[in-house]
C-alpha cells in the first residue's frame, strides 16, 4: 500500500513538469494591429479691433472709448491713427511740440519735448503723460508686422526748412534697441521689439525708419508702446537757425510682415 501511494506521487510530479514547457513557448510578439481617430476643430480670427486699449494692459479696453467725449482717446481730435481693417494702428498720439527755444549763434542744440496730446488715457484720473503708440492685428495669421515712421519737412511761415535737425525716439543710435519703450502685449509681449529712430527734419534724407516689430509668431492681438517725453527731442538744431515757428509732421506706417532695423543715413 506504501508502494503504491509513492508511486502516485511521482507520476503527478513527472506530470507538472511535462506542462510548464507547453506555457513558455506562448507566442509574445507585439501585435501589428493599429486603429485611428481624426481629430477636428475650427479656430476663427478674432473680430477686428476698432478702439483703442488700456496701454498698460492692451487685454482690456481703454477707460473710455466714447468718441464724442473729448478726453477719450477714441475721439478723433485725440487720436492721429485711422482706424481700418484686421491690422491697424489703434492709437497714435497725435501732437508733440517741442520747448521754446533761442537759436544758438554758436552751436547745435538739442530741444526737448514741451507737451503731447496726453488727456486721452487716464490711470486713477491721472494722464499718461508717455508718448503711446498702439497696433491691433485680428488677422489670425501670426506673420508679424512693423511698424515705420517717417517726418515730413519741418519749415516756417517763410517756408525756410529746419535743415540738419532729427526728431529722436530713444536714447540710443539709430536702428539698434530701443531700451527707453514699455512694450505690452494683450498676451505676451514676447517677440516685440522697439528702435532707436532718428527721423531728419529737412526732407533731403527723411527715409522711413522701422520703430517697432513684432516677429512671425508674435505680436497677434493688441500691442501698446510707451515711451516717456524725455526719451523724444529734437536733435542738432542747427545754429543760427531762422527764426519762426516751424511745423513738420510724422507719419505712421504698418507692414504686413517683420523688417529688421533701419538706420537713418
């Protein structure tokens, strides 16, 4: 009976041993099977912007955009930009006028900025009293932009022309960065960048100079530049300059696409 019992054991033994062999050699190749999903969606351009924004924060509306209050900076007699399609100047402050000044029978001068139209955008009831310049782009595209600015001739009641001097914005050389301006964007302010321009007031070299721009991929939504009054001067007057009170104008532009700096000759 002893015999017999052992013998039972053993055979189970030697047929455990006889199943693991068949459960290694399972097939474990990766199968090749594969599903897919499209995925959908539409992204619409934003509508396009028609009033100005909060310079220190172009993610919200200026305080007051009603354009037949006088001290909105919706009112055109506030505003120098027209206001047209999905890229466009939202803001340009409108008038700058230099200090009073005796002509120099000796040297050139440098004339610095007297007043601007600052009564359009109010902070806790004070006005921004920096020279503010603002661009909206609803295109949807992302290419970038920039921004020229060019002065027309500066000349008297006698027609005599303002030769040698240059309206300046920025503190350094024309066509490298400008440093002095505040640059904020609705979203992210990288990619934006503001030059040094120094824009001539006779007519004879007076090229458009690039002042902002934003890069390809930057730049979408609304973008404000400040630039304090003391970082703007009329630059090497001449001297003996004819007396008379001389007027000149500056005139914006907006490219569809980036541009690198240009110097003024």
């Amino acid at each position: 009976m002893k015999k017999t019992l052992s013998t039972i054991v053993l055979a189970s033994a030697l047929l455990l041993g006889t199943v693991a062999p068949v459960a290694a050699n399972a097939d474990t190749t990766d199968p090749t099977s594969t599903g897919n999903t499209a995925t959908h969606v539409q992204i619409d351009a934003p509508a396009n912007m028609t009033n100005p924004v909060d310079p220190t924060d172009p993610s919200n509306p200026a305080t007051n955009t009603d354009p037949t209050d006088s001290t909105s900076p919706s009112n055109p007699a506030d505003n120098g930009a027209k206001v047209s399609g999905p890229l466009t100047f939202l803001y340009v402050t409108k008038d700058m006028t230099f200090e009073e000044t005796t002509s120099s029978i000796s040297k050139a001068q440098t004339i610095p900025v007297k007043t601007i139209t600052e009564s359009t955008f109010m902070k806790d009831g004070t006005p921004n009293a920096n020279f503010v310049t603002e661009v909206g782009d609803s295109r949807g595209t992302n290419a970038g932009w920039s921004v020229q600015v060019q002065s027309s001739q500066m000349t008297n009641a006698s027609k005599d022309v303002l030769k040698g001097a240059t309206v300046d914005f920025g503190t350094g050389v024309a066509g490298t960065n400008n440093g002095d301006t505040t640059i904020t964007n609705s979203a992210d302010n990288a990619g934006i960048t503001a030059n040094n321009v120094s824009l001539a007031t006779d007519g004879a070299t007076n090229a458009p100079a690039t002042i902002y721009t934003a890069a390809a991929d930057h730049g979408a939504g609304a973008t404000a530049f400040q630039l304090g009054t003391d970082k703007i001067a009329l630059n090497n007057v001449a001297p003996n300059a004819k007396s008379g009170t001389y007027n000149g104008n500056l005139t914006w532009s907006l490219s569809n696409t980036p541009t690198s700096s240009d110097s003024i000759k």
